[in-house]
C-alpha cells in the first residue's frame, strides 16, 4: 500500500494535516484545536487525533487551510463587482482580497468581467495556468446567461452555429434555452452556453450579435470543474486531489 493509499483509507491525524499545511507546528496545531479554533465539514472538532481524510474540508478560524503546500488550486464563487487582477488603480476589490492565503501567491486562471459572477480558479501553478487558457487545448466553459427577452429558436441556433463579431466567427457552442430563473435578484430567461474560446467579453458580444443584451451572467463550469452548488459568492475553497488531476488531464500534465 503506497502513503497516499494509506491516507485515502485510514485518514490522518488532524494536527499533523494542520501542520503540513503550514498552519503552525505540531504542537501550536493541537492548541488551535483545543481551543475549538479549527472545523471539520462544518463542526468544531476539540478531540486530538481525529482522524480527516483528503476529501474533508478543514477551517482554522473559518477559513480554509491549505492540505496541498507546494501547489496550491482554488476555486473561488465570484461575486459580481469584483474585479480579476491582482490589483486595481480605482481600489475596487479585487479577487485576491477575497481569497487571502498568507504566503501563497495565487494568480487568477483566464478572467471574469466585473460583474460576472461564478466559478474562477486561482493557482500557484504557472504551468497548469498557461495550459488552461492556451486555445490548443479547447477547455470548455459553461455559462448561465440571464436575458430579458424569450430567446427565438433562431438566435438560439446562430449562437450554436458561430456569430461573426468584429474578431471573426465564434467556434460553435452547445446552446441550450433553461427558461426562466432567478438570477441575482432578478427574474430571466436563462441560456446556458459551453464555449471553448477564451475572447475578451465574448459571451457578451455573442448575445449582443443575436440581439439579446445579457443581464446577468455566471460561469457554472471550467473543463472538470463544477460549481458548488453549496459555495457561496464571495466564498472559496481547495480543490480535491481528484478535482486536480482531472484539470491537468486535460492539458497533458
Ligand atoms: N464572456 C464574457 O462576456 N464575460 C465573461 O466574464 C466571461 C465570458
């Protein structure tokens, strides 16, 4: 049985995961836990020794640690009016006031508009980055598209065929009409939308080009990755190990 075999079936003891994550020593770590300071899928555990496994979320002062030290993937629920980029000149908020993990320096994968919202990954990881928003590898990302108006068969199917916008013709997209929704605060019809291109604004613009103007808009999925239904906005977490190997599936690593 290899070490990792070992953990996925017996789990690890919790102040050692506390350390490896560089949380504080081994000793520092069981008095976090004494003193009800760290949570295990939601509960405060005060027992030394309990047992986690790599699936388990764990909090130390509400906050997610990180299991993986060496590379560190993150999912974040984006917020609208939050801006994707280290840092912003008007002093808006940015991603990384959102998801501060002290001595990891994270760098958002492809961007979000200020007022989209929904699924961004933020890693250390410059290679798995790069390879994620090459165009080579196609990786698809799914949208939920809020519009005022019932979409018309139609722009439904130019949407899916390719729509020409002043950057050429889009790739074709899966299109599918979901009704209508809450999106927000809002009630719309929704679209939700896989492309695999990564233009600047283009679900916009493809929506503008078929006439219907987006209200809202949200990103539920990138290649493997899925939205937590459960992960509020403004929230994040780690990913899994699985979660990990299956991105980099995708991209050759
Ligand atoms: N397409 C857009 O128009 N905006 C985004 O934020 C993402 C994709």
């Amino acid at each position: 049985m290899t070490d990792r075999d070992k953990v996925n079936q017996e789990g690890e003891r919790l102040q050692k995961v506390l350390a490896h994550a560089g949380v504080a020593s081994r000793r520092a770590a069981e008095a976090l836990i004494k003193a009800g300071r760290v949570k295990v899928n939601g509960k405060v555990v005060q027992q030394l020794g309990t047992k986690v496994f790599p699936h388990d979320q764990i909090l130390l002062d509400d906050k997610p640690i990180n299991r993986d030290q060496k590379s560190c993937y993150v999912l974040l629920n984006k917020p609208p009016g939050v801006i994707t980029s280290a840092r912003d000149p008007q002093g808006r908020t940015t991603v990384l006031d959102l998801v501060d993990i002290p001595g990891v320096r994270l760098y958002p994968v492809g961007r979000l508009d200020y007022d989209t919202s929904g699924l961004l990954l933020l890693t250390n990881d410059g290679e798995l980055a790069y390879r994620l928003m090459h165009p080579r590898f196609e990786i698809e990302k799914t949208y939920l598209v809020g519009i005022r108006n019932a979409p018309n068969p139609d722009s439904l199917q130019r949407l899916a065929q390719g729509v020409e916008l002043e950057d050429g013709l889009t790739a074709p997209a899966k299109v599918r009409y979901c009704g209508m929704k809450q999106m927000g605060k809002q009630s719309l019809h929704v679209v939700e939308i896989t492309i695999h291109e990564g233009r600047n604004r283009q679900v916009r613009r493809m929506f503008d080009a078929v006439g219907y103007p987006v209200v809202a808009l949200k990103r539920i999925r990138l290649g493997p990755l899925v939205l937590d239904k459960t992960l509020r906005e403004g929230n994040y977490r780690h990913l899994t190990q699985e979660e990990i190997k299956a991105l980099k599936a995708q991209v050759g690593l």
